[in-house]
C-alpha cells in the first residue's frame, strides 16, 4: 500500500490523469456528439455519387459493353475507355454521336439518345475507371473571350480541317471534320481536350484554358454574324464559290452562245 500511496503523490501523477480525462471525454464527444450540416452533406453528396456510379454502369452494360467491354477496357469494336474522363463521355454520348447506331467509319452527330442526368451517371461511372478530363467549368465555355485573339488561334490550329468559317471540310478515307455551327461551347472545349476521332488532343499546355475560351467566343461569334455580302454559300471559301460562279455563269454564257447560233443558221 505504501507504494501506491508514494505513486499517488508523484508530481506526474496529476498530469497522467488529466491526459486520461481529456482523451476519455474527446472520444465520448467523437461517437456522440451530432453531426455537423458540413459532414452531413459531405456524407450525403458521397453517397449520391456512389449511387451515380452505380446507375452508370448499369447503363454502361447496357449501351456500351457490347464493343467497349464488360469493363470498359475495349473490344474489337471499341477502345478502352478507362482513363478518357468524364469529359469524352459527356461530349461523345451528349452529341448523340454515342451509342453509335452502326459501324461506320465516324460517328457522326446526331439525338442524343440519353438525357442529360443519364449522361452524368455515364460520365460519373467512366470517370471512376481512370483519372481523365473532367466536364468543363461554364467559366470558359459561355464565351466571353477575345475574339480577335481567338480567331488567330483558330485558323493558326484549327482551320485546316474545320474550314477557316467553322463549317467542316473532308478528311482521308471517308472521314471528315464536322461543322463547329451550332454546337455548344461545352462541346466544343470537351473536343479540345479529348481528341475524339481524328482530332488532336489540345491540352493545356498546347492550349490554355483561356485561349479555349478565346477560341469558342470566336466560333459564336461567327454563328452569330450575318453575312456581309449576300448568301454565303455554306462558307466553304474562294475555291468552291469560284467554281459555283464558273459552273453556274459560264455555263449560261455556252448555253447562250449555243442559242444564238442556231438561230442566227
């Protein structure tokens, strides 16, 4: 007893068991105390992403599988799709150009055959495979770049295929750049940095997000000018309206120098 009693009076004795106080109540405050609304929604917004995932890949195995694989890691048909982000899911199925309705050698554009929260499950479940671009912020897909800054870009890495007005021009071996008129400028950035088909991929270092941005306002504006001299004739350029003038008038000239002709016999 006389040892317990001189361990008592120890002078660290008080301070071991004002520790185990502290660390008894802290835990009782842990496991009982309520939860606060931050954590609360932390926990809520996991478990509605969870339930994303899920209802994405049910949605996978039911569209996509047949040609990218049970586990998106592709298939004759379809390549892998682990790493390639939520925002070539949003692009590709968003476009309507996926699921694509039969083979061919480009998906084109076309119905969305998903809604838009289908399509964010989709995206959630194939973003949850592999680290890749995510959807774009409205910060730099609303437009409101520089125009003129953004046409330079344009036509310094995008107008050889998509025509230097936007509207699309023919590739090799049946392919083709689409018409960038009427797309949405969260399209138009999901395409940039995702290379889908036989576009390069722009990622940041090759493109800033703000030359994205310069870029897609140059596009809009463009859709949205009139054109200044009469029918623009789909913007295809000087070679193909040169030789609608020379198809259209000289033909009329021949048709013409043939009438006079005859009558004059």
């Amino acid at each position: 007893m006389s040892s317990i009693a001189a361990r008592r009076r120890h002078p660290a004795a008080l301070l071991v068991v004002l520790l185990l106080g502290l660390v008894m109540v802290g835990g009782l405050y842990a496991v009982f105390a309520p939860k606060s609304a931050d954590a609360s929604a932390a926990s809520a917004g996991a478990v509605a992403s969870e339930d994303k995932v899920s209802q994405g890949k049910q949605l996978f195995l039911a569209n996509c599988a047949s040609c990218h694989g049970s586990a998106a890691a592709g298939g004759p048909n379809g390549p892998s799709l682990v790493g390639v982000g939520a925002a070539a899911v949003d692009f590709q199925v968003g476009t309507g150009r996926m699921p694509m309705q039969q083979p061919g050698v480009q998906a084109g554009r076309n119905m969305p055959q998903m809604d838009p929260k289908q399509t964010a499950a989709l995206a959630a479940y194939v973003a949850s495979l592999g680290d890749g671009p995510g959807v774009p912020s409205k910060q730099y897909t609303e437009g409101g770049g520089n125009v003129a800054k953004g046409g330079e870009l344009f036509r310094v890495n995008c107008a050889m295929c998509h025509n230097f007005a936007g509207s699309g021009g023919a590739l090799t071996r049946g392919k083709y750049a689409p018409s960038l008129m009427n797309v949405s400028g969260k399209h138009m950035y999901e395409a940039m940095v995702t290379g889908p088909q036989s576009m390069p991929v722009f990622n940041d270092s090759n493109l800033s997000p703000q030359d994205k941005q310069d870029i897609i306002s140059f596009l809009k504006y463009l859709e949205s000018e009139p054109a200044q001299g009469g029918h623009n004739m789909g913007s295809l350029g000087p070679v193909a309206d040169g030789l609608f003038a020379w198809t259209i008038f000289i033909g009329l000239l021949i048709g013409a120098a043939v009438w006079l002709g005859k009558k004059a016999a």
